[in-house]
C-alpha cells in the first residue's frame, strides 16, 4: 500500500488521521494497516478532512469543507446538533477542558461544549479576522488564533469571560500572515 499523505493529525499515541485529497485512513500506528478507510466515491460523499479530534472511543469530530462532522463506531454522519456556526468549513479543532474549539472560514473562533455553551469570536469581539487558519493552546490555556490579518491570543477568565489580545504588524509583528506559533 502505497500512498501519499496530504495531511496527518495524531490524536494520542496510538491513533492517527491520515488525509488524502477526498479520502482519509485512521491508523492504530502508520506502521500497520488502517483500521478505517472512508472512501468519498464508496460513501457517495465528498469529504475533505481539514482537522480532527477525539470525543471518546470510535467517536471523532471532523472538521471538513463542508463543516462539523462526527465518526461514530466507524459511521459517518453529519453532526445532529451542529449550530449553524459550524456548518462553513472548519480549518481546525482542539479541545481545551470541557471545550471544544473551531477555528472556521468566515465565522471566525468557536467554542462550544458539545451540549448547550455556544460562544463566538468574531471582529466585532476583537478578533484579527474571521478567517481563522490555525489554533494552538499553551500550557496557560491560552488559545492562539492564526489569521492572515494578525495574531489573536485568546483566555477564559472568570465565569467564561473570554479576555482577547490581537497583534498586527502595528505592534510590530513583521508580518499579519500568521500561519503557526511555536
């Protein structure tokens, strides 16, 4: 089997996402083989794997071109009780306590808890754009937000009060094009 990975998302030691343009392969190790294939032309449906993360055994949320997506004991389905928010393309996810974090095409930052706690990031709040590229989460929490108009560094403070710092080259960033923090 031989094959070329666009994209690989480890979701703990001994499970791995491996995207390959509209199918995608989840792997207890790369060194054996896949335990799931999904095949868009066998599933009659076109799906393109931007990011994943791990609710539980054999239950992942997918972040697709075409939203919020769940594998679920190895079905794939549309997400039940996705909000409308989550429905545009999702670049990434990652989970932060009881959280889950999205960062979408055209409705910027999203965490919601999976059951009735919806918050947005948006401009409006302070966001550098609302196309978010990236996400990364220190060891403080902090949820940094990559966009191609800046930095935002987003922290929860007390009663879920989201406190939002954004950069751009007027405070001396040497570029607004953020793609990764290290």
């Amino acid at each position: 089997f031989n094959c070329s990975f666009k994209e690989l998302f480890c979701l703990g030691p001994e499970e791995i996402f491996a995207s390959l343009s509209d199918n995608f392969l989840v792997y207890s190790d790369l060194d054996s083989f896949p335990v799931y294939v999904f095949s868009s032309q066998r599933n009659n449906i076109s799906i393109k794997l931007l990011s994943a993360a791990k609710l539980g055994k054999d239950n992942y949320l997918l972040g697709t071109l075409k939203g919020l997506w769940q594998l679920k004991d190895f079905e794939f389905q549309s997400f039940e009780s996705t909000p409308e928010v989550l429905r545009t393309r999702i670049n990434e996810i990652v989970q932060l306590g009881n959280w889950y974090v999205f960062a979408t095409q055209g409705n910027g930052l999203v965490l919601w808890n999976m059951h009735d706690k919806l918050r947005v990031l948006s401009m409006s709040e302070g966001l550098a754009s609302n196309n978010v590229e990236h996400l990364y989460v220190d060891s403080k929490d902090q949820i940094y937000a990559c966009t191609k108009a800046g930095l935002t560094i987003v922290s929860m403070g007390e009663n879920d009060n989201l406190i939002v710092r954004t950069y751009t080259t007027n405070h001396g960033l040497p570029s607004n094009d953020i793609y990764d923090v290290a």
